[in-house]
C-alpha cells in the first residue's frame, strides 16, 4: 500500500500504544515518520522495530523547552511535514472535592497545551494541503465519574480542531480530531491511571460493560483512522471527528 508514499509525518508521544500503531501505519502506507517520546530508550527500541523510516526525537508536550526545541529537532530530518499528528497525551482521573492545582495544571499542560504549542511550532513546517490530525477522546462526550479534567483537556482539542481549520484553510492545511474510545494501550494501567490496581479493575469492568461492541479498541483501529486523514481520500473533511469508540455514545 502507497496512500501516504512520499509524504513526511510526524507522530508526538509515537514510541508506544496508539502512537506507535500510527507510526507503524503511516510506514506502511510509504511514509517517512519522525516520532516523539520522553524516553530515549524507548525511542530507540521503537526505531530498530520500526526501522529507517522512523526516526525518533526526546521530546515531552509538558515541557515547555521541549516544545519550542522540537522545531529544530524536526527540521534536522526533513525541511518540510505533511501529516502532524497530535497524540502525545496522559489520563488521570479523580473526583472533583480531590483535584488539586498541581493535578489539573498537568493534565492540560500535557494534554491542551503542549498540544496547542506544539501545533504552533511545527506550523511553518507543515506543507499547504498538509493535514494535522488531534487524537481527543469519547470523554468529550460522555459523562465519567473522576473524568472532569480530562475531559475538560480533550473536548479543548475538538474545539481547536474546528477553530484551526477555520484559521489554516487559506493554506488548505485540514485539522480533523479522532475521539478513541477505550483502547487497550500501555497507557490502561493503574499507575499511569494515578488509582488502585482495585479501583482500576473496578472501572475497567464498568466501562467495558458500557461499550456495544463488547470490547476495548485496538491501538491499530485508531491507527487505520490516522491513516485515513492524513491521506489525501479526506482532502474534502475541515474541522470534522471522526468518533471509534464501539458505539459507546452513540448506542
């Protein structure tokens, strides 16, 4: 398969789960894909999996340095982006009377405004006719006890989706957001979760009885929607979601 054949991507938070899926895609379909990771080993295993056409960047969406330096870090591969894919993202709940400030700050540090900035960063690098896709969440649009945060940092990104597109399309360049439903990725864990190994079973066995299809997603189905978007089969989509979430919200 060639959809993507001579086109550049690049995939922030791309050396494992969803991310390391689209990656995975993108080079399948012909791509050439720079990746960003916080961790330098986890990077380079990606890569020797992934092999020559991935090349990996230490890069982390809650830092600020790290956001203003990946421009460069980008541009020492290729001059020029066809496909940005913002997925670098965390999920931590808590109920509402336990947020605290720190808790909240990082969250939408990770997940709005490391997004934000590093969309405004990659800009100039991004072709006209290029496609910038926004992995959000179905909690945007379902009611979650302890999601109030999170959900609050991922129905940011729908808005942005519509709003970028709004701003980009004198250059043709589309923003689109893909709103996952559960999907088992390395980021499922009780740790990465911030609950009980309890708490998270109990959850775990909540949420799965709420979805039609009767099961988590698959990293690689979300990928496949990746794929689509930053093909050039969507060139008529602006602004748009596309919802993967075992009709969840809508059943």
């Amino acid at each position: 398969m060639s959809r993507l054949a001579h086109k550049t991507a690049v995939v922030t938070g791309g050396n494992s789960g969803i991310g390391l899926a689209t990656v995975q895609a993108f080079i399948g379909e012909g791509a050439e894909v720079i990746f960003t990771g916080r961790n330098a080993d986890a990077n380079k295993e990606a890569e020797q999996a992934l092999g020559s056409k991935a090349h990996g960047v230490v890069s982390d969406a809650g830092k600020w340095e790290d956001i203003q330096s990946l421009k460069a870090q980008v541009e020492a591969v290729t001059p020029k982006v066809d496909i940005l894919f913002i997925n670098a993202g965390i999920a931590q709940f808590a109920p509402v009377d336990q947020v605290s400030e720190e808790f909240f700050d990082k969250i939408l540090d990770i997940n709005f405004k490391g997004a934000y900035f590093t969309i405004q960063a990659l800009l100039p690098l991004v072709n006209d006719g290029g496609s910038i896709i926004l992995n959000t969440s179905i909690n945007a649009h379902v009611g979650m006890p302890g999601a109030s945060v999170y959900a609050a940092s991922k129905a940011a990104l729908l808005t942005l989706a519509k709003n970028l597109s709004a701003e980009l399309v004198s250059r043709k360049i589309r923003v689109n957001a893909i709103s996952p439903g559960p999907v088992t990725t390395p980021l499922h864990t009780p740790d990465k979760f911030g609950i009980s190994e309890d708490a998270f079973k109990q959850i775990g066995e909540s949420i799965a009885a709420q979805i039609p299809a009767g099961r988590f997603g698959a990293p690689e189905e979300i990928a496949n929607a990746a794929v689509y978007f930053a093909s050039d089969e969507s060139r008529f989509l602006l602004g748009t979601e596309l919802i993967i979430d075992g009709g969840m919200a809508t059943l």
